[in-house]
C-alpha cells in the first residue's frame, strides 16, 4: 500500500507543479490577477526555472530568486517549486520542512501533507534501541499530527475545486480512502518509532480494522502485543491470532511468501509455547485467515490456564469422592514423569492411610486367585479394568463372584507403568465387602471348635 500511495503521490506531484507554473504565467499575460511581479527580471527568472528539468540546476536558481527577491509576491509559488525540487532530488529532510512551512499557510495542500506522512518516518532512526533525538521527536510529532489532521479534513484535502489539472473524478475520489488508510497506518507506525507501546497498540487496531487487508500492520500489531506478554499475558492470545493473520491472509495486501513462512514458523513455536501443544493451531490459522481480528469472546488457554483447569477439576473431584480424587492423584505421579521419585515415596507406605479423611480405597472385584479360598484378588477403582492387585496374608473364606463391590487399606509393595498396576500386601481384616459364600462356609471364615470347658 505505501509505495503504491507514493507513485500516486509522484504523479500528483508533477500536476501540481504543473499547476504551480501556469498560475503566474496567466497572470503576466494579462489575466486577473492579485500578483504582481517586482520586475520583467524577476519574471524571467521564475520562467527559465520553470523551464529547467535538471532539479540541481533549478535548485540554484530558486536559492538566487530567494536572494534576490525575498519578499516577492510569488513567494508562495516559490515555496512550492521548493517542495517538488527537494522531492525529485529525494531530499527528504528539506523537503519536510518546505512542506511544514507551506501547511502554515495552505492547511490543506496536498503534496505538502503526502510528503510529511510518505516520507516523515524515514528522518527517524529505525532501530528500535536507537536514542530519539530531540529533532527525531519533533518530527514525529509534526508526522502524527499531519496524519490526524488529514483523517479529519479529508473532505477539504479532496474537493472538487481541488483536483490538479490531468485528473480524472475517478482517480481524485479513488485516491481518497487509500489516503484515509495510509494517513491511520503512518499514526500508528509513529508511535511505534516513538516507543509508545499503548498508543501503538490502539492506532495499530485502528487500522487493522479500518483495513483489514493491511496484512504489514497486523504482523505489527502481533509485536507489539507480543512485547507487554510479561505484562499483560492477557494479550497473548490475540498476539497469536495476528501472527496467523499475518502468516496465512493471502489476498490483497498479504506479505510475500516467503515472510509468511518465517512468520508461520514462529507462530507454532510460539502457540505450542503458550497453550503446551498445537492442538486448535489449524483452526486457529483457518480463522485468522478469513477475518483480521479475533472475534468477541476469543480466548486461547495458556498452560497455565490448563493447569488451573486441571486443580479445579481435581479439587471438584476431591470434594465429590476424596477416595477416588486421590486414586487418581496417585496414578498421575506413577505416570508421570517424575514416577521413579514417586515411588520410592511411596513404596511400603499404609494407604490409604487417612489422607483427605480416606481411610479405605474402594473398587469392584475383577479376579481371585485361587477361585476359591483365594490368596490374591483383582480389584478396579477407575474404570473396569484392574489397576489394583492385593496379596493377601491369609487366604479369604470361600469364593465371590467378580463385580462386588470391596474396600480394603494395605501396604504399597509393588507397581507396574503399563499395564498399570499398583501391589499391596492386606491383611484380611483389612477387606470389607467379602462375601464368602461357598463349601469353605456360608458368610465367613471357619471358626475352630471351642475348646471343651474342664471339668471341675
């Protein structure tokens, strides 16, 4: 967008100059006028500089006519054929100051306000570690109240009466809202150069949003949001929404390609950083893709987010079935990556031993071994398969069929990752829910005979 703004601004140049030179001459040939020239002297020089094409030469030529005559009517044109002489010369700095002191006095010359907004920026060190000085900050305060003035006068910048000779309605009107765009990028990208990172952020929305094919100031914007992450985390999900835009938006006013694959690429670092994976980056690019800024309610969670997620649905849990909730703390830490730790704490340890107020872990009968009269049992707490293997000091009294339900505490001895299984040794007095039915007795263990009480 800027250097297609700039060749328009090189052509409106030239018909202005253009412009510039008829007006005297009309009136030299008898024409109305409020202008009088001093002398015939002072006429021919203004002609042969309009008549020379070397900008050097007429450059000359103007600083002699400046000379000579300082306080000539035409001071005006002068400051204008200036103007369009630095420009072709590409000396910017002159050029901006001609143009600052044109504006004083004609508020809403066209190439005087396309100079300070085009090419005001370029006086102003890039380098973001570069030291502003005083000139540097001046001039970006000239840049950024132009740009505003331009935004709310553009009716005035663009009437009729002041389209330049050569143009047609079409390009005049057509020229309107690409200055209206440009003059809200160039405010924005003054802040950024004047290290004012709120006021960045809010002229570089505004102008995503006023044109949302301007992919350069969404890549902008992502940097600017990605610099307050210490900050403001906050915005780090819609830093990650411009980068997509920037990597992924391919229409008009999209960055080249191969930009878009260095951005692609820190964008899933980036992502996969913050969110701890990649899941929801593809729909992520799909969106940014289709509209520039993230729509209301746009939300990414951080790991830390996921992790708060996680304690909350832990606690939930706790409070519903403490049992249950610390059955399953324990098989993440033995899953973990910190298992080998884990169980080195945890091995012959008492559970459940009380914790949270669990006094007995609870699950449903999977096997027994033997059937009858077993020594080992199978039991699952989570879900249907056996995560659980008691071994038994004494053997259980008859047999029970697997699905009931059995409570029991025991000593941690043993444990397997995959297939996950975690051992204790349990005294069956420690077991409730056994129902023992079967020919080693109805309901319980075999009692011994008391013995026969002596006689006396």
């Amino acid at each position: 967008m800027l250097k297609k703004t700039l060749i328009s601004t090189i052509m409106l140049v030239t018909l202005v100059l253009t412009a510039s030179e008829q007006a005297p001459a009309q009136a030299s040939a008898g024409a109305p006028a409020t202008k009088n020239w001093k002398d015939r002297a002072e006429y021919d020089l203004y002609d042969a500089i309009t008549k020379d094409n070397a900008p050097a030469s007429r450059l000359q030529n103007l600083d002699k006519w400046k000379s000579q005559y300082a306080q000539s009517e035409y001071a005006d044109v002068r400051l204008k054929i200036y103007l369009v002489t630095y420009q072709q010369m590409m000396n910017h700095r002159a050029a901006f100051d001609t143009a600052t002191e044109i504006l004083k006095t004609d508020p809403n010359d066209l190439t005087s306000l396309t100079e300070i907004v085009g090419y005001g920026l370029t006086l102003v060190p890039a380098d973001p570690k570069a030291q502003l000085t005083p000139q540097n900050k001046s001039d970006l305060d000239t840049v950024d109240k132009t740009a505003r003035y331009i935004l709310a006068n553009i009716d005035k910048i663009y009437a009729s009466d002041k389209k330049p000779q050569g143009t047609t309605d079409e390009q005049w009107n057509g020229a309107k809202p690409t200055m209206q765009k440009f003059a809200q990028f160039t405010i924005a990208r003054a802040a950024l150069l004047a290290k004012d990172t709120p006021k960045a952020e809010t002229e570089l929305t505004a102008t995503v949003k006023s044109d949302p094919t301007n992919s350069q100031a969404a890549y902008m914007l992502a940097g600017n949001l990605l610099a307050q992450q210490k900050e403001h985390p906050d915005k780090m999900p819609e830093a990650l929404f411009e980068y997509a835009r920037a990597a992924n938006y391919d229409g008009p006013g999209a960055l080249d390609a191969a930009t878009r694959k260095q951005i692609d690429a820190f964008l899933t670092k980036a992502y996969t950083t913050f969110h701890g994976s990649a899941t929801g980056l593809d729909q992520l690019k799909m969106q940014a893709k289709a509209a520039a800024m993230p729509p209301d309610g746009f939300a990414i969670k951080s790991t830390v987010d996921i992790a708060k997620d996680k304690e909350a649905e832990r606690q939930a849990k706790a409070a519903a079935n403490p049992m249950l909730a610390f059955w399953g703390d324990i098989k993440e830490n033995l899953t973990g990556d910190g298992s080998a730790a884990y169980w080195d704490a945890m091995k012959d340890a008492g559970l459940p031993g009380g914790h949270d107020g669990v006094m007995k872990f609870k699950g449903k009968l999977v096997s027994t071994t033997p059937a009858t009269k077993p020594k080992e049992l199978t039991i699952a707490i989570a879900g249907d398969a056996a995560d659980v293997k008691l071994t038994l000091t004494e053997p259980l009294p008859g047999m029970m069929d697997p699905g009931g339900e059995i409570s029991f505490s025991g000593v941690a001895k043993e444990f397997s990752k995959d297939p996950y299984m975690v051992t204790f040794e349990v005294d069956p007095a420690d077991i409730e829910g056994w129902t023992g039915k079967g020919p080693a007795g109805r309901g319980g263990a075999t009692k011994k005979a008391a013995p026969a009480a002596k006689k006396q």
